[in-house]
C-alpha cells in the first residue's frame, strides 16, 4: 500500500547513527510514510544492521559512493509518496516532526518545499538551522544558526528554503524542475534544487513544531579542504545555472567583499575561515580557490546547458528574484566571521 510521505536517509558508513535516527523514525505519531535508505557502498555493517533490525525500511545499495545528490536520486526514484522528506543519518527527529511538517503541503498546492527547525543535537537550545538564507554569491547559511532559541523562530512563515538536513519536497514539484544535480557530488545541492524550485514559482514553508536534533557534519569534516573546495565550486554552478545575468554579473563583486571580509576573519581568528586554517596543513590556501575555478569554469558549456533548461521552467520576475537577496538574505560579515 502506498503511502503519502517518503523519507529518505543518504547513508555512508554510518552505522553508529542509523540506530538513533531510525529509532526516531519508529517513534513518529504520523504513520502513514515509507523509509527508504541508500547506502552509498558502506563498508561498515550498515546494511546488515538495517536488514536485520528494521525490516519495515526498503534498502537500495550502491556499487559507490554517489554522493548526497546521487544517493537522494536514487531513493527518490524508488519512492511512492506524494511527498519526500529528506534526512540526514545523523539525526533525531522529534515524535511530531512528520505530523507537523505535513501540514503546509496539504493546505496549499503552491508550497513546494517546507523546512523544519533543526536544532544541535548536543546542545539542545541552540539552533542549527531553521531554513536557509543566502548571499548574493550563491553561497548559504542556515538562519539563525548558533543562536540560542529564545522562541524568536517560533512563527510559521515563508522562508527561501529548505535545509537539505531535514527537508520536505512536494514530488510533483520534483517531476517539473528534475531531480538534484549529480555533478555537484556534496555541498550546495540543496541550495541548487531550492533554487531551481523557487524559478519555477513554488514556494517554502518554516514549520517551527517540526524539530530535528542534528549532529552537524557528524558524517564529514565541518572544516576541511575538500568542503571548501565543494562548497565554493558548487555555489558558481549554483551561479552560472540559476542567477539572471546582470545578477550573476554583480555577484562577482559580493564574491570579492567576501574573500576580503574572510581574509580578515583569518587574521583574527574569526569565522570558519579561520577554523579552516587551522584544521591542517595546507587547508585554507589559495589552492583550494584555484581548484574551484579551474573544476567550475571546465564545465562552463555543461552548466549552461542546464541553465538554458532551468529557463525554460521560470516562472518569476528578475525582481522578485533580486527581492530574494533582501528578503532572505545574509550580511557579509555573519557569513564570513561567524563559525
């Protein structure tokens, strides 16, 4: 029998967090959703450990390792829901979190997205994120993250986004503007796949009584030379597919106040430049900036092939596309020298 939600787990030897995750799952007061996990070719137990301990999830092993967007396609193809929920491995969401986050979808045929509050594991009033904002660069920062949760959250409203940590995604919306971009491998596929949706004119919903407890980069270095690589080469994709020229022509000067801003932050032991830095030999160099141009302007042709095609779907104005950079975005000076 088919049910209304999906959820779907990206799972890459990670079988010290299923437990906890999937446990959660089990303890949901919404019934009616499907688990499917993909292992990205685990090397740890983790299949079996679910095999043998929760039955009611439907498996689907990779050869290799394809990544967050590769792993997330590959459930999504096999999913029936009317609605997928995408959630990280290191996670636990709380008993209500699917009841609530349902909600907006059902009520409104526009809402495409919704996004859950999503608060660190370890420390439990302090917010991970509660969906995302963005810089005029392409690159994003969860809103809110690191604040302490004083209720300053606590509205339901419109937001850009949904984090890729805990997020739902209306599947006929999916079926319109594709899939996640299997070339992004890690890192900004959901700012990508949110972009992409709100071209095509659906729009998001926070839902603050859907709450997931997130073990951030549990399952990936917070700070390393391969994240900053990713992070900086996918957010120019991010550019060169989805951002209106005279916008993609600015941001080039938003991507310079950004270099200098977290150049300062190195200098004075700010911002997660800095915790880039001194995470290891030769983190942080200019090598990773090179790395990224050279990766990202290689598949110029290829990205704008896919920009001709995202175009096809828009469905909003330039301005309102600006009126995004106002309205959910970021300051330089959070974005670089806060952690």
């Amino acid at each position: 029998m088919k049910k209304t939600v999906s959820v779907i787990i990206v799972n890459y030897n990670g079988a010290h967090l299923l437990k906890e995750c999937l446990e959660s799952l089990r303890g949901q007061t919404y019934k009616d959703f499907e688990i499917v996990l993909v292992d990205n070719a685990s090397t740890d137990g983790s299949v079996s450990l679910v095999k043998d301990t929760y039955p009611e999830v439907t498996v689907i092993e990779n050869r290799e390792n394809l990544g967050y967007g590769g792993g997330n396609n590959a459930g999504i193809r096999q999913s029936h829901g009317k609605y997928v929920v995408l959630l990280n491995n290191d996670t636990k969401a709380d008993p209500r979190w699917l009841e609530k986050l349902v909600v907006p979808v059902g009520k409104d045929n526009g809402v495409g997205m919704c996004a859950s509050k999503i608060m660190d594991y370890y420390h439990p009033d302090i917010i991970d994120n509660t969906g995302l904002l963005i810089y005029p660069d392409g690159v994003a920062r969860g809103r809110g993250r690191l604040e302490k949760d004083a209720g300053q959250y606590s509205r339901e409203e419109e937001v850009l986004f949904p984090s890729g940590c805990a997020g739902l995604y209306r599947k006929d919306m999916l079926e319109e503007i594709g899939l996640f971009d299997e070339d992004f491998f890690l890192y900004v596929d959901d700012v990508d796949i949110g972009f992409r949706a709100r071209l095509a004119g659906w729009t998001c919903i926070y839902v603050p009584e859907a709450i997931v407890y997130h073990k951030y980069s549990a399952t990936t270095e917070p700070y390393s030379a391969l994240k900053a690589y990713l992070v900086e080469r996918n957010r120019i994709w991010v550019v060169m597919k989805c951002f209106p020229a005279g916008l993609a022509f600015a941001s080039i000067f938003s991507t310079l106040l950004r270099y200098l801003m977290q150049g300062y932050g190195i200098v004075t032991g700010k911002g997660a430049g800095s915790r880039l830095v001194r995470s290891g030999p030769g983190a942080g160099s200019a090598g990773i900036l090179v790395r990224a141009y050279v990766s990202a302007f290689r598949n110029f042709d290829k990205m704008l092939g896919k920009r001709k095609h995202i175009s096809k779907t828009r469905k909003v104005s330039i301005g309102e596309i600006a009126s995004w950079f106002t309205k959910f975005g970021i300051g330089v000076k959070e974005l670089a020298l806060k952690d």
